[in-house]
C-alpha cells in the first residue's frame, strides 16, 4: 500500500525519536524509502524546523528530531487516535 507524504514524515519523525542520531542509511532502512525520496522529505523537515542536521566525525552527516519535531509527531499520533485513518478496500 502507498503512503502519504504526511505518514513518511511521520515515519522518519518517529524513528528519529526512537533511535536518536541517526545516519541516512539507517533512516532509509527503518523506513522503507528510496535515497531521493529521503533526503526531499528531510530537508522539508529540516526548513520546518523538524529536523536537524549535525555533523559527526569528519564529514558524516547525522539527523535528529527538534523539540518541535516531537511536539508534531505527538500531536499526529494524538489526531490518530481521535480521528482513525479508515483504509479503502479494493475488491
């Protein structure tokens, strides 16, 4: 099943909070996308304040969920409960 754009954010956002500083490559895994998709995603949620960037060791980039991020993330899994996503079936 395809996912909104909204459920990825929400994805990553979880994972960051979940797993702390994290690699793309690790992102990219918990959360099933592609490369490219990723980084689009991140670097809306980096313009949004979401998320941010932080260098480790030398050269490698590392991403971290915002205090605002958190507050997104727990608003949505809060909308979540009240308002249920209903799936359409196709038959």
């Amino acid at each position: 099943m395809r996912r909104s754009k909204i459920e990825i954010n929400m994805e990553i956002l979880s994972i960051l909070s979940q797993r702390g500083l994290s690699r793309i490559t690790h992102i990219m895994y918990d959360t099933n996308t592609n490369c490219s998709l990723l980084k689009e995603n991140l670097i809306f949620m980096i313009k949004q304040g979401l998320v941010e960037e932080k260098f480790v060791r030398h050269d490698r980039v590392a991403y971290c969920i915002t205090p605002r991020g958190v507050s997104i993330l727990h608003s949505f899994k809060e909308l979540q409960t009240v308002l249920p996503i209903i799936e359409k079936t196709t038959n």
